[in-house]
C-alpha cells in the first residue's frame, strides 16, 4: 500500500458541475501530485456517474494515480475502479471485498472511533480515514474528531491513515506530524484559484 500516500483530492458535484469542468480541475490536481481521487457523486443519475467515472479512472491511471469510488460497489465493479470507500451505513466491507476481489483498496470512515477503526482493520479494510478535523462545509454536521486519534491510530495499525474534514494547507501540517499518511481534501483544491499550484502545496507537504 506504498500508493497510499499523500493528497486524497474528493470530487464534489457543486464544484465540478458538469464532465468538462470535472476533467479539467481533477487533471491539473494530478499534474499537481494528487495522488488518489475519490468519486463521489450522490445523485441517482447512473448513466451520468458511469461515464464521469470510466473517464476519471483513465485519467488517474494516465498519471498513476488511484480512482476510488465512493459507497457504490456496483459503479466501482462496473468501472474496475482501484477500490471504494465506506461510510459506516454504507455496505459492508466482506461485501465490497467479495464484489471487488483482493486487489481492490477498501477504506472506511471511521469518524473518531478507534473501535471503529479496529472492526474495519480486522473485516480487511485497507486505510482508515478519520475526521472532520475542522470546520467542514461539505460535511457541516460530521462529527468533530480530535487529532490524537491520528497518533492514536498510527501506533495501533500498519495500515495507512487518512485525515480529512476542513484541511487547507496552512492547517495540514499538524495533522501530517501526528501521523496522517493522506489528506482528504475537496474545498480547498477544487475551489482554489490555481488548483495545479495548490496541489503542489499540499504533495509538498510529504
């Protein structure tokens, strides 16, 4: 799981409307250093996330970066995406893992839970993501995490730790120091005025 470190860029319908615009900002992240990209759409227009996603996993895979796909094992099949990531309602990991087979990444949320944590770790999960570290227009109402977690989390497993909820640049390096191995960003890359130069700041930060 050497891939999984660095900038984690989350795609956002509002801030990237339409395939043109989604194409274009998610390209100049790569060209920036982003180094995994997580699909996440929730709408229920299926032929519309089909085809943004096929055309996403060609890009990433053009700059050997991984496409995740956010709670929806079918599009993750349907696409051959490099894994998915789970919510704690969403479906199980044995299921993802069953559909997806061994080589798919599986990560989960795990909020501020080391219990929660440690139940995906021993279902198989591949990275565990906690958060929201700070204030978070995406996810206003995701519940606060403490950064000790991420110190918490980095002595207890071997697999990769993700940081996310709020990060900008100025305040990713705290949680880097505490032991964050990705950070889950979408605001402050795909709204920045230079979203290339920004993914920079954040791969530099590694």
């Amino acid at each position: 799981m050497h891939r999984l470190k660095g900038l984690y860029g989350i795609t956002d319908s509002r801030l990237l409307p339409d395939d043109e615009t989604m194409m274009v900002f998610v390209e100049q992240a790569l060209t920036g250093g982003m180094k995994v990209l997580q699909y996440r759409d929730k709408s229920s227009d299926h032929s519309r996330r089909l085809r943004q996603a096929g055309a996403l996993k060609a890009l990433c895979h053009h700059y050997q970066a991984l496409l995740i796909i956010n709670d929806d094992i079918q599009l993750a099949a349907d696409v051959e995406a490099d894994g998915i990531h789970l919510g704690q309602k969403d479906a199980s990991i044995d299921e993802a893992r069953s559909r997806l087979g061994d080589y798919a990444v599986i990560g989960i949320s795990a909020e501020n839970s080391l219990p929660q944590a440690l139940t995906g770790v021993e279902r198989g999960a591949d990275y565990i993501a906690f958060g929201r570290f700070f204030p978070s227009s995406t996810k206003p109402d995701a519940k606060q995490a403490n950064i000790s977690v991420l110190k918490d989390a980095k002595k207890l497993f071997r697999q990769p730790v993700v940081a996310i909820g709020g990060i900008t640049v100025d305040n990713a390096p705290e949680l880097i120091a505490a032991g964050a191995d990705m950070i889950a960003v979408v605001n402050n890359l795909f709204s920045a005025p230079d979203i290339q130069y920004r993914a920079r700041e954040f791969s530099q930060l590694f």
